[in-house]
C-alpha cells in the first residue's frame, strides 16, 4: 500500500498492524473533568483593519474529528493536501465571524456567510472596505471558494465560480486597488488526475554519483514517478486576477506556483514557480524554482532567476544557497524588486568576515543593473510573509530596518539603513538572539496603499514603534513604545504603554498616536479587547467575549523561581487542584519540560512567560491531569549550557538530570510534591528528555513520551539545535540515545506515536523500535500508535485519547503510596 496517502480503510489497516501485539481498543474518554476543559469552546480572536476603525472577530473551531482528519490525503514533497479540495489535507478554520466597530459597543452579525462555515485565510483590502477569505465549500460541493466581505453592508457574498488552489499555500492576495484578488485556481481545463495503479512497472531507483548532498530526517518525500505525476497535477495552478464582481482574468503564469505577489503599484506580480527534476530526498521548497516578474497588463515576462535544486548545504544552520535568495519587492517603492545574496557561496563564514549577504534592489523595467543597498556581516532573518527576508521592513527613501543573526554564536543584530545612502546606518540592537530581556521586540508596521506593510514612525519620522513582549525578571510585560533612529538615543526606546500586574495586557495595534489596542487578561479574567490610553488613563473594554472555562472548579498557579545545583536560575508552573490545601499532604505529581540549548548560563537564567496569563489548556496539554488531583509541574525550564568554546550537549545527560531534580526538589520544599510519586512527560524533543530521564535518574515513578525520536543513529545529520554530524562525534549520539540504554529502563513508560507523523526526525518506527527494545529487555511499556495523526495530534477523538490513556497510566504507576508488583511471566 502505498503509505503517501492515507483514506480511511488504509488507516484502519495501519492502526490494526500495529495493534497486533496487544489489542484492539476503540477511540476512550478521559474523566468528566477533563473532558469538560478539553472541548471549552477557545476564545476568538480579531484583525484590526488597515485604517484602525473596524475589528474582525474569527471565532475558531475547537478541535477537528477523526472523521474529518480522515478525508483523503495525499503526503507527497514534503506536504500533505486534500486531492477534494486542493488545499492542506488538515487545518484549524473559523466557525463564526463578526465585525465589530472600535467605536461601537457590539458586534455586528454578518449576513450572508455560509451556513456551515469553514473559514481560513482572512485578509484585509487596503482600503479597509472589504475583506476577503477562504470557504470551504458546503458538501456535496467541493473545493475552496472565495467570499468577499462588504464592511458598510455587514454582508458576505461569494465571489464568482472560480476554485482555488491553496495546495502550496495561501491562495490569494489583494490587489492594491482593493477591487481585486490575486489568486491561485484549479484550472477549468484541467484534466483527469494520474491513475494510480497498485500493480508497479518496474522497481523505483534512486542513485547518487558521487556528489556530496547530505539531508536531514524529511517526512513525505516524493518515492515513484506515479508520486511525480500526483503532485504536480494537484499542486499546478493558474494565476488570475478576480474582481469583486466575480469576474475572472487569467494571466500567463501557470503551473506549481509558490507565491505570487502584487507590485504597490499593482503593475506586476512577482512570481515563483517550482518545476521539474523534482527531488526524492528534499521537500518542494528546494526544487528548482523560477522567479519572475509578470506585467499584470500586456508586456514582457522578466525572468530575474531560475535557480537550480538546493540539493547540497553542510548541516548548519547559517548556510544558505548559493547566488540570488528572497526576492520581495520593496514595499514603500511603486514597483522594486529586492533580493539577498550570500558572499562564500552560501557556506557559513568565520566570525569576523566583513560581508556575510548583500541587499541588491532593482527598479522598473527591471533592465539596469542592481544597485547594492546593504552589505550585511551576518545572515539576514528568513520566512517573511510578503515573501523575501523576514529581517526586512521598509520605512521610506530613508529608512529600512535589517536584521541579522548568526546562530553559531547566537548573535543578532538590528540596524537602520538609509536607501538613498547606502553606507549610512544605526545600530537599533546588538547582542544574543537568546536575550529576551535587552530585545526590542517587533516594529509596527501598517498598510500602505498598495497594501504592502511599511515601518509605522512617529509624526516627526524620526522613530520608529516597536512591540516588545517585555521579558523581564518579574515575567513577560508586554510594551509599545517608541525607538528613536539618529543620535545617542538611538536604539533606547521610550515606552508609552506597558502591562503591569495583576494583568497581561498584549499590545496588538496602534488606533492613533494615543492609544493601542490590547488584549487584556490575567489569571481569573479571561481574554478580552480593550483600548489604552497613553496618558495612563483605565482601558476601556471593547469586546466582552465569554470566559472560556466560566462554570468550571479552576485549578489554582503559581509561578515557580528555584536555582539548579550550579546556580543556573530555574522557573516552573505549578498547578494545584481546586480546594487543595497542602495540610492534605503532598500530591502525586507530574512533571512536564522541554529542553533548550544555550551558549551562556545568563540567558539560560532568564524568566519565559508570564505570571498573570489566563489559564488555557490546549488539545496537547498535560496539565489537564490537576483535575484528577495530580499536582502539575508545567514548563520546567531545563537548560542546556554549552559556554567557553564548548557545545551544550557535550553535557546533556548530566544538566538534564540536574535541571529535573531541581524541580522536584522545589516542589517538596513547598509541600505539595511527594518525591516517591512523581511522573515526567513530554513532547517531541521533549519525548526524547523523557526516555533519557528514565534511562539515567531514578527520580521518577513513570514516564510517557510523545511522537519522539530515541535512536539518534537514524537523524545522522544533526537533530535538534545539534550540528555535527553522526560521523563527527559518534560516542555522542550514542551517549544522547535512549536507545541504547534501554537495557536500564525499568521505570514503567507509556509511548505515544502519530502512524502519519510530519515531523523531520521523528519518524513512527523511532517509537516502534524503541518499544521493540524495551520489550525485549523486560520493561514495563505500552505503545499506543494514533492513526491517520501527524507530529501533533489534531482530531478531538485522538485528543480524548491519549488523555484517557495517560490518566490511565498516571493512575496505574504513580498515584498509589507503594509502586505496584513487578509483572512476572510472559
């Protein structure tokens, strides 16, 4: 069977395969109490428009069912999508939307809107007039429609006929008229997909002549030429321009097409499209790609690159590949492109190389040569959502913020350039991408007019807002302030609003010079929208959404600060039941931690989080366990120190288990944690701190590891924040596997696996193997394999699962005062 796509029988025959060795079971539910917070509808959330007047309110779903996680799928080049709908085969939609005014005391219902709503990928026209999303069309349509809607009208309307395409992402873009769409569509002309036969041709054949092309771990790789075929029929789309009316013009560009971007000036669409040789080892993103810039009106296609298979990077991550990168336009221009370069071929340089990337740009008609606008010493930030590089934001002809990193040595840097002079910059920040207290935090950014987000600065232009999420000793206060540009106060902001106890008030947009939008809570008031002043003045409430877990016995928090025996600076959440008093002795208690690599004991030490947030239990969260009467060490922090030249896993074992007692030890301190009765889980990498925990302390009762990877001889090529290679330092990975040591784990432990997990790293068979091994030692240990689930569990009857399945476990191994008998026989 042919593992790429995933229909119901064939996950039925995948989740009885596995089940073989022990039972069959059907979907179970965990205790009331926790099914009550698990299906808590989750609190909406808005989008201010560009012109700050109007919010739109998206209520979404809670979790999806296995009914829908179960619809046909195809898991090819690196991603998964619906063949019924040409979109991602799973994803989280809106159930509701509502526009609300931020003068008005209410929301307005809209009319129109589908009855059954699934919405994704709600946008904002520039003009603020409308805003567009995605539908999933009501059955027994299918595909994805777009809707359109009018804000003076309260009113939704679909959009013409036309199916779009978001197989290779969001589908569509405003058009800086604001009375179109640039989109993504199935074809009209396109024909009947590929056969897929189960009967082969002839062996599938993957050869390699001698060039070096190291990879990591990938999932869902393209394996036969019928996989070739597959993905590109579903994932090839035309380009067309849809007014508001519905009428549809489509323009040349067609076939896998990555992004397409409108010019400010709404001349051109810069366009990538993917083609062939396809890849059998790397995801679509690395295919070769074509970047070109398209007249959106008669004339001539300008080719700016057709860039080869990105097949052959060292496994670090400050390499990139060679020659042009990141093409974006420049958004404060009508119609510039921009790009990066990497001086050294795209491999990673020493530290003091002068030039690590070079900013080019290039006007219209794009025929002169590129002028160089910024010559970087490190690495400029990736993954913008205009497409091009994330450490760019545009201002004006004289000012555009660059950021940088080097993850080598976790350097960032942040500067201010002037594009008419090139030469001429400000440091805004220089210092550790890891210290989360000296970090400026994010500009502020807003619409222009051709719908491309520019630097909002203040009415003298000569500073810039920023928003921080305000890391600090005391906890994340979340501000919006002011960064001056020239001078001796440049890069030292001026705050002008910033949350403070008991709340956490999340700066989310300026409404005028004086007041911002926030997103008020705390640890009893659950999220709501206000507006704040910048003279101190009370915020006025704007949305009054109901709390999420209203009615509901709350489990009590508090925050946690506690040293490691070095002296590292340590946090933990710690969750009570409801009516718990510690004179009714300690509680059995699980503890929940997902390490992190640092290269200095100062921004190892630093406090994450807050205090006063409301409690919010998600579809993965452990903590749902305090409602059984378990006591919960949440997020124990578990640093990973590598300083003075040295890596930080060149002592993971031994800092792991310290930060672990540590947190053990502090919950005994206050009387709440008994010692003999605790369990210790996580997630992911945080699966693979468990087994290691358990194969080397025996601080814990139990264990239960979710979707990890345990043998590290199957992720050769660095895994985690770990660059050097199997070959480099073999006694590591071996010293780092639980694997092998799975001869000393007699600590009982619970394994979860994902059967489609998407995760580089972690495929299913690290949880079989594991399972395999352990058995075969004599350990206590149950797999539990989740059918059709990818790296994080989505549909709502796995969610009620792998709950029942851990208080189960909890139940069974910790709760009791003496640990239960040893098993004997077979």
């Amino acid at each position: 069977m042919n593992h790429r796509i995933a229909l119901v029988a064939a996950a039925t025959m995948i989740a009885a395969g596995y089940a073989t060795a022990q039972t069959a079971l059907p979907y179970q539910k965990p205790p009331a109490a926790i099914e009550q917070l698990l299906e808590s509808a989750p609190t909406p959330q808005v989008q201010l428009s560009p012109d700050r007047k109007t919010l739109l309110i998206e209520q979404p779903a809670t979790f999806p069912t296995i009914a829908d996680v179960a619809q046909p799928r195809y898991r090819l080049a690196g991603i998964r999508f619906n063949p019924l709908s040409n979109g991602p085969s799973v994803e989280r939609y809106d159930v509701s939307l509502k526009l609300q005014s931020v003068d008005a005391a209410a929301a307005k219902t809209i009319a129109g809107l589908p009855t059954k709503l699934k919405a994704v990928d709600a946008i904002w026209a520039p003009d603020s007039k409308h805003a567009a999303f995605v539908a999933h069309a009501t059955a027994p349509a299918k595909g994805l429609d777009l809707w359109v809607i009018d804000v003076a009208t309260a009113s939704a309307h679909r959009v013409g006929t036309i199916k779009l395409n978001a197989v290779l992402g969001a589908p569509c873009a405003w058009m800086p008229d604001s009375a179109s769409l640039l989109c993504k569509t199935v074809s009209a002309t396109r024909g009947a997909a590929p056969r897929v036969s189960d009967i082969p041709t002839g062996p599938d054949i993957e050869e390699s002549l001698g060039k070096v092309s190291p990879a990591p771990t990938y999932e869902d790789m393209l394996k036969t030429t019928t996989d070739e075929a597959i993905f590109e029929y579903y994932a090839s789309a035309d380009l067309t321009v849809v007014t508001l009316s519905g009428t549809a013009r489509t323009l040349p560009a067609k076939g896998l097409i990555e992004r397409a971007t409108p010019s400010p000036d709404g001349h051109y669409a810069l366009v990538s499209i993917v083609h062939r040789p396809f890849s059998y080892t790397f995801p679509y993103e690395r295919f070769p790609q074509i970047t070109e810039i398209l007249p959106l009106t008669p004339g001539r296609v300008k080719v700016l690159l057709d860039r080869p298979a990105v097949d052959n990077l060292p496994i670090s991550r400050d390499a990139v590949e060679p020659g042009p990168r990141d093409y974006q336009w420049r958004a404060d221009a009508p119609a510039t492109v921009v790009w990066v370069e990497a001086a050294n071929n795209g491999l990673p340089l020493p530290k003091d190389a002068k030039v690590a990337d070079t900013l080019y740009t290039l006007p219209a008609p794009f025929d002169g040569k590129a002028t160089v606008l910024y010559e970087a010493p490190m690495r400029l930030s990736r993954g913008g959502g205009f497409g091009g590089a994330r450490g760019l934001e545009w201002g004006n002809d004289h000012l555009a913020l660059v950021t940088m990193s080097r993850f080598s040595d976790r350097k960032q840097l942040t500067v201010a350039i002037d594009p008419s002079s090139p030469g001429k910059t400000a440091t805004i920040y220089a210092g550790s991408s890891q210290d989360r207290y000296h970090q400026p935090g994010s500009p502020v950014t807003e619409l222009n007019a051709g719908g491309h987000p520019v630097l909002k600065l203040t009415r003298d232009g000569q500073g810039v807002y920023f928003i921080s999420p305000g890391a600090s000793p005391k906890g994340d206060q979340p501000f919006i302030a002011i960064m001056p540009l020239a001078g001796d106060a440049a890069g030292k902001e001026k705050i002008l609003f910033r949350s403070a106890d008991p709340y956490y008030d999340e700066p989310i947009g300026l409404l005028s010079d004086d007041k911002v939008l926030i997103r008020r809570e705390s640890q009893t008031q659950s999220p709501n929208y206000f507006v704040a002043a910048f003279d101190g003045s009370a915020p006025a409430q704007l949305t009054h959404f109901p709390g999420r877990y209203d009615g509901i016995k709350m489990p009590t928090r508090q925050f946690l600060k506690y040293k490691r025996a070095d002296g590292v600076d340590l946090t933990a959440t710690l969750w009570l039941p409801y009516g718990y008093d510690k004179s009714q002795g300690p509680l059995p208690t699980l503890m929940e931690a997902y390490p992190a690599e640092f290269t200095s004991r100062a921004t190892a030490s630093q406090v994450s989080g807050s205090p006063n947030r409301y409690p919010v239990f998600g579809g993965g969260s452990h903590v749902y366990m305090v409602q059984d009467g378990y006591a919960i060490l949440d997020s124990a922090t578990i640093p990973i120190i590598g300083e003075g030249g040295k890596e930080p896993n060149d002592t993971y074992v031994e800092q792991l288990v310290d930060g672990a007692k540590a947190a053990i030890d502090e919950g005994v301190k206050l009387g709440v944690v008994d010692p003999n009765r605790v369990a210790v889980m996580g997630h992911s990498y945080g699966a693979f701190m468990t087994a290691n925990l358990l194969a080397h302390s025996n601080l814990f009762r139990a264990g239960i590891a979710e979707s990890g990877a345990y043998n590290r001889s199957l992720t050769p090529y660095g895994f985690q924040n770990e660059e050097r290679t199997y070959w480099q330092a073999p006694d590591l990975y071996n010293k780092m596997s639980p694997f092998s040591y799975a001869d000393k784990i007699k600590t009982p432990i619970l394994l979860f696996h994902g059967e489609a997990d998407d995760n580089t790293g972690t495929y299913p068979i690290q949880s079989e193997r594991f399972y395999a091994a352990l058995k075969g030692q004599g350990a206590t240990v149950r797999l539990v394999f989740l059918p059709l689930e990818p790296h994080a569990y989505g549909a709502l009857e796995t969610k009620q699962h792998v709950l029942w399945e851990i208080d189960r476990w909890l139940n069974t191994y910790v709760r009791p005062v003496d640990p239960p008998a040893a098993p004997t026989g077979n």
